[in-house]
C-alpha cells in the first residue's frame, strides 16, 4: 500500500501540476479524518507521511490551556495535568496511536479531501501564474451574472466585476467580451478572488497605454487621472521627450486613439490636459474648456481660488459640478470657483478683517494697519518675526516705528498664548498624585484632555505616545498604575 501511495501522490502532482507537498498534505488530512471516526468527537488526530517510503504515523493530540480556558477534554489539557508537567501554555502534546489501513479509510471521504486540497492548490498556482505576469487590465469573456455582479472567464481564473463597479447605463450580457482592471485581491472562504473595476481611473489609464504606444516606451507619461464613469473624464500627460506633442500624440490621427478608449468607455468624454511641475498652471489647464482670469494659491491649506468671467463661470462648473470636481481630483488640491464680483467682494473682507486686526493688537490708526495690509502683511506673526532687513528694505517706516511695530506685534502673540493656557483645564487630584507621575506630565495630559486616572487608564499605549512624547515603557507604566484600582 505504501508503494500504492506513492505512485498515487507521483500521478496526481503530474496531473494537476501542483507540488508533490501539497497532494502528501491533502492525504493527511484523510487519513486523519478516517482515524477520528474511531475516537470521540473533538479528539485531535495528525497524521505524518515519510515522503521517501511511503509510511505513516499517527497520532494523537493535546494542546495545554490555562485552567479557566478548558473547553475540549477529548483535545486539550489544563496546565496543572500530570501530562502537561514541564510544559507551557500553549504546547501540543502527542501520543502516537495504531494507524488506519490506507485500503480500509472512507475512500469517498478520502476522494474529496484530497480533490478539494488540490482544486484549491491549483487556483492557487494559476492565480500566482497570473499574478507574476502583472496583468493590471485584463480581458475576458462574462460567463454567468451573479445578483448583478458579472462572473468574468479569464483563461482558467474566474474573476467578479461587482454592479458598483460597472459603468453606469452599461448593458452587459452573458458571452460579452469585455476589458477591466484588476482592483483588488479579496480572500474569501473559496480562496482568493480577483474583483475587477471599470469605473476605477486606474482602467482608463491602462486603456492609453494600450492605445498609445509612445506611454508604454517612455516617452510620454500619464500623471494622474479622475473620472465622472460613464459621463467624462480628464487625463494629465507629459512629454519625457520635448519633440512629442503630449496631448496631440494621446489624441491620435483624426482623434482615433481618443475615440478608441471613449468607445471603450460606452461613450465617456475625455479630456486629455497637459501636466504642468507649476500647480497653478496644472490647475489651469485642467479647467479646460473654461478660461481662468486668476487664481490665488493658499498652500498650507492646499487650494486655490480660481476666478474666471460671468460668462464662463457655467463652463468652470460643468454640469452638476462636474469639470471642477473631476479638475480637483486631478491635480488633488481643493479649487474654489467664482466669479470677479465675488473675487472682489472675498478680498475686500479679508483686507477689512486683517486690517481691523492690526487696528486693535497693534494699536495704530487705520493708516498705518492700511499700510501694512498693502505690503502683504497678513498677521502679527509676520511682523513679529519677519527678517528685519525686509522690513528696511520696505521704506515704509522710519526704524524706530518698525522696532516698535514688532514689539506690540510680539506682546499681542504672548498675550494669545497666555490667555490659551489658562483655557487649559487643571488636571485631578488622583491624575497629579498618581505613583511616577510629574506635574509637567500631569499638565500636558490635561492640556489634551486626560483630566483623571480614570481617563488615563482608558487609553491604549500607542494612543498615549500620539498625545505626549514619553518612552514607550514609562507609557506602559503609568497606563498599568492607572488602572490598578480596576484589579483591586
């Protein structure tokens, strides 16, 4: 029989293209299941194969719980058991057993561990197979409608193009050939699934590159893509050699190239836009078809206000929003649009309100706050700390006013702070007389909002070391001391 096995394993790896490994794994696992049958219900059986000869062992398995965790008596042991003496938490112990008659097992039972083990090590193999070929837009055939998600034949993979992930008014039927890209990998009880998208910017970025041959060649590149599926879209490319015209070589003779991706897209427009290194020039050319008058960039908060004429303030918008938000997802900053009258209107309440501003912390007349709001200054910190020798170089004021000017600037900033620390609520009693705290560490928690032990103790280690920077052992340590009057 042994011999039988071993010709059995030889013709199944061969047939099934799978490692000889797995095929010895999966008879495991039956001759296991058979020997059980004879042992009550939760009793743990392994069974090992000597690759080489063919024999087998079988035996017998405990795993060691604390006292308090014993479930299973057929298949564990409480750690004060004779059995379990000198061994830890955790431990399997096994006793080998009398081995089941490879002839005799449940050969239905025997039949469908092992075709399952190999039908799984198989897709597995094939996926990798797939995988290692990097395929990011694949094509296949729609083999069966699942509750309107589509099951994709793709050679020997199956792969699922979720009804989210369709374009919307598309009409898919069964034996439809169709393109995706690949969107995620999700493991599922069957194993491994691919889940495809149409809808995702990945999928028309791909489609150029299968459209364009200059992309794949490397000299032009696509740099970032947004998509309203189904309605419009916008594409941003760059030349990597200055003789191509980028916008003009994705287009194509007579626009075949473009029109080839639309109708792949069920008719979705696409706006191809020349990337620019400059964001407010990217953000420009990805307003396309309108026209921007300015634009005003604010980079701490990362958006622009763009304004642009009355008559092309619909054309900005697009439908629904459409052109500025696909223009936003573009260049991936925030863009305010509006028209000259409120451009204008926006500035004049930013100039009164900065200027009022330097009315009240600097104590000067309106001149003087007018003065400063013109040479750009747009807070107390910019005057306070501004390099000195720029102010000078203003030729505003005489260096006596500007020293002056930077003191009340300084007083008011110290002023704030001060007036924001008192906001900051006393820490408790039991917080500042906890064991290894300090008053300094005491006031820092409470600054963020931890007033008592009891709100310390509530908190995990890598949430206390995101609020203070302390030593992570010193973190665990008062975290514990917090919470010792729970174990009292």
């Amino acid at each position: 029989m042994n011999r039988e096995m071993l010709i059995l394993v030889d013709a199944l790896a061969h047939e099934k293209n799978v490692k000889k490994e797995i095929v010895f794994n999966a008879l495991e696992l039956a001759l296991a299941s058979a020997t059980k049958k004879k042992y009550p219900h939760g009793t743990e059986i392994q069974v090992e194969i000597d690759p080489e000869t063919g024999l087998y062992n079988s035996f017998r398995c405990w795993t060691i719980v604390e006292d308090e965790l014993f479930e299973n008596e057929e298949g564990e042991l409480v750690s004060s058991d004779e059995k379990a003496q000198g061994k830890d938490i955790g431990e399997v112990i096994r006793e080998e057993i009398p081995s089941e008659e490879f002839g005799r097992i449940g050969a239905q039972a025997a039949k469908q561990v092992i075709l399952q083990k190999i039908r799984e090590a198989e897709r597995e193999q094939i996926l990798n197979d797939f995988l290692a070929r990097e395929e990011k837009l694949v094509s296949g055939q729609i083999r069966r409608m699942d509750r309107g998600n589509a099951v994709i034949e793709i050679g020997k993979l199956e792969a699922i193009l979720p009804r989210d992930q369709m374009i919307p008014k598309e009409n898919l039927r069964v034996g439809d050939r169709i393109r995706a890209a690949l969107l995620k990998i999700e493991t599922t009880p069957r194993g491994p699934q691919l889940i495809l998208s149409r809808t995702s910017p990945d999928f028309l970025i791909k489609l150029f590159e299968l459209e364009v041959p200059e992309i794949e060649e490397g000299l032009l590149e696509i740099m970032s893509a947004s998509r309203d599926p189904g309605s419009r879209s916008k594409i941003a490319v760059k030349a990597n050699d200055q003789r191509l015209d980028p916008v003009g070589t994705c287009v194509g003779m007579r626009g075949s190239r473009v029109q080839a991706v639309t109708t792949e897209l069920s008719g979705e427009r696409v706006d191809i836009v020349l990337w620019s290194i400059e964001p407010a020039q990217f953000v420009i050319n990805s307003m396309a078809p309108a026209e921007v008058s300015s634009i005003v960039v604010d980079e701490d908060k990362r958006s622009m206000d763009i304004v642009v004429d009355e008559d092309q303030l619909a054309l900005a918008i697009g439908r629904n929003g459409q052109n500025i938000r696909l223009a936003s997802q573009l260049t991936n900053w925030e863009l305010n649009i509006m028209s000259e009258e409120e451009s204008d209107k926006k500035h004049e309440e930013e100039y009164s309100t900065v200027s009022q501003l330097f009315i009240e912390k600097l104590d000067v007349d309106e001149e003087v706050a007018d003065i400063l709001v013109k040479e750009g200054f747009s807070s107390l910190e910019e005057i306070a700390y501004v390099p000195e020798d720029e102010l000078n170089q203003m030729d505003i004021f005489d260096e006596d006013t500007i020293q002056e000017l930077r003191a009340r600037a300084k007083a008011a900033i110290l002023t704030a702070a001060i007036a924001n620390e008192e906001k900051v609520p006393e820490p408790a009693e039991d917080l500042k007389n906890m064991e290894g705290m300090d008053e300094n560490t005491a006031s820092l928690l409470a600054s963020k909002g931890i007033i008592s032990m009891e709100d310390l103790a509530e908190l995990a280690v890598d949430e206390l070391l995101d609020l203070i920077k302390i030593e992570e052992d010193r973190a665990k340590t008062l975290i514990m001391t917090a919470r010792a009057p729970w174990f009292a």
